[in-house]
C-alpha cells in the first residue's frame, strides 16, 4: 500500500482526495476571507503578478487546475478580454466551483468561462488540447504529484507550458523561522474564529512543509517530461513560481 501526506500525518494515498475535498467543502465559503486575512492581502499581489506572467496570445485555452474560488480565471480574463481567450477551472471540489461560479458572475465574467470537476491525477481534458497549464497554491494538496505532473504533460499541447505556484521553503533562516511562528501560532486561530475550522487551517499549515523544495519540484517536472523548466523565489521563498514546457 501507497502512502501519502496528510499535513504531518501519512495516510493510505487512496484516502487522500475525499479528504482534501471535505475540507475545502467546508471551508469553501469563507476560503477568500481567509486568504485575504493569512496573507495580509498579498495573496491577490501574488496572483496578479502570476496571471501577467503567463505567455497569453489570442485563441489561447488556459487550464487552471485547483482552480477554487476562480481568483486565476477571473483574474485572466479581466486583464485581457481582448485576446478571446478559453479558460476552463478544473477543481476536486463542487462547493469551491460554486463559490468560483458565484464570483464570476458578481464580477460580470460570464463568457469564455467554463468549469468542471475533476481530481488533478486523471484530467477529464483530452490528450494535447491545452495552451496553458496553470495551478495555484494547489499542488501541495495533490496525494500523487508525480501523477498529476504527469497528467499535465499529457493535456498540454507540445511547446504548451506548465505555470505552479506554491508556497515554499524560505531562503533566509531568520524568515523561515519568523514565517513558521506565525504560521503555527496566527493561523489556526484565524481558521478557529473566522472559519470556524481550526483543524482545516492546521492542515493548510503542515501542507506547505510537506511540499517539496523547489529544486526537488524541479526534478519531478523533468521526470515527467517538461523541458526548459525553471523556478523562480518569491518574497524570499516563502512562495515559488516553477515552469517549464510540454
């Protein structure tokens, strides 16, 4: 039997999906408070950053797996109506599209905008059809990440491209060591009282020291495949945005 991580804890890798979507189902309505309360904001600064990193050109269809609440496929399609572009949401949760649905409507996005459900490990995308892989603070909640690197590989057209971003290991030790106090003292709390879901929030913690470093993610991206992959740190490290090409 396989196993995998569950924040700290290691539970059979079959198991790992229904967790991950009862948790986002129940934190699903107060996920984009909470962000904004984590983050101090800067979450959005992180997402608008990223959104105009893409490589967009007109026609293009965009991928964003994980895609929750919709923060990347709003974002995109706000910042360039002008290119027509495709962009479809993909998430393991159904109250985290509707909350996503919800939120392009408010915002009047209500074109070239589709949703699914679907598990990061077996895309319902067929083979070769995406211009733009996207996952945003995601990947850490995949159970199989070999897999689902894999699975991005086999939608992306060839030359398509593969975008991550993550939280990840601090690069400064005197900020790796600020970064967890706050986030092992600050965070459950915030899940306690604002989401009423302290447990929710300490996973989320112990998630992003369970992910791989960025030159470990590196290496699983060029074993599935991608080409010309790279990273770059963010605020120190504490996020990572890794690319590469199908």
């Amino acid at each position: 039997m396989r196993f995998t991580d569950f924040g700290f804890k290691k539970i059979p890798l079959q198991e790992k999906a229904k967790k991950v979507q009862d948790l986002f189902g129940r934190v699903a309505s107060s996920y984009d408070l909470m962000n904004d309360l984590m983050s101090l904001g800067v979450h959005r600064l992180w997402k608008q950053t990223f959104i105009h990193r893409l490589p967009l050109k007109e026609n293009q269809i965009i991928l964003d797996v994980a895609g929750g609440t919709g923060d990347i496929a709003i974002g995109i399609q706000k910042a360039y109506p002008h290119l027509d572009l495709d962009v479809m949401v993909c998430d393991l949760t159904l109250p985290m599209i509707e909350e996503g649905r919800n939120n392009a409507v408010d915002k009047g996005i209500l074109h070239n905008l589709h949703w699914c459900n679907g598990n990061a490990e077996s895309l319902p995308i067929p083979d070769q059809s995406i211009d733009i892989y996207t996952i945003v603070f995601g990947l850490r909640n995949v159970a199989d990440k070999e897999k689902a690197l894999l699975e991005a590989f086999r939608v992306l057209k060839p030359n398509g491209y593969f975008f991550c971003l993550e939280f990840n290991r601090p690069i400064l030790p005197i900020l790796s060591k600020a970064y967890d106090t706050y986030s092992f003292n600050v965070l459950p709390l915030l899940g306690k009282y604002v989401a009423k879901d302290q447990d929710a929030y300490q996973y989320l913690v112990e998630s992003i020291r369970q992910f791989p470093d960025q030159q470990t993610l590196i290496n699983k991206m060029d074993a599935a495949g991608f080409t010309k992959t790279a990273f770059e740190n963010w605020w120190g490290g504490i996020a990572a945005l890794h690319w590469g090409r199908n």
